[in-house]
C-alpha cells in the first residue's frame, strides 16, 4: 500500500518493494511448507511442487540476504 501511495505521489518506491519482496517470498514459503506437513496424500503433489517453487521465489530477483541488505541500507539507511 506505502508503494502505491508513494508511486502516485512522485516518490522513490523501489525500497518499498524490497520490503515487500522479502516479506512475501518468507511467507509463502512458510505456507507451503505448512500446506504440505498438513496435507493428505490426494493433495500431496500440488504442495510438494509449490512448496519447491517458494523455495526459489527466496532466490529469484534477489536472495533475502540481499533483499535484507538493500532494506538496511536504503531504507533504514544503516552504514554498510
């Protein structure tokens, strides 16, 4: 929601979404992996697969080391 607001109101909101990309590539992973502990075996398949691919989604664009790097620094404005 702050990028979008910060989007229409001319501001930089590229840190905004490195928030966003770390927090939900966590969570997803997190349900996933939760769906597939908790899931019978007529389901097992499609969980195993998406828990796999939220497993990448921590990866893709940027690991959440990185992501947590570019949020101390550019956000909160942390030194290196």
């Amino acid at each position: 929601m702050r990028a979008v607001e910060k989007e229409t109101a001319k501001r930089d909101w590229l840190p905004s979404m490195s928030v966003l990309k770390a927090y939900w590539s966590e969570l997803n992973q997190d349900i996933a992996g939760t769906g597939l502990s908790i899931t019978g075996p007529q389901h097992a398949d499609v969980w195993r697969e998406r828990y796999l691919v939220s497993r990448a989604s921590t990866i893709a664009s940027g690991t959440s080391e990185i992501q947590r790097n570019i949020i101390a620094e550019r956000v909160l404005g942390l030194p290196r």
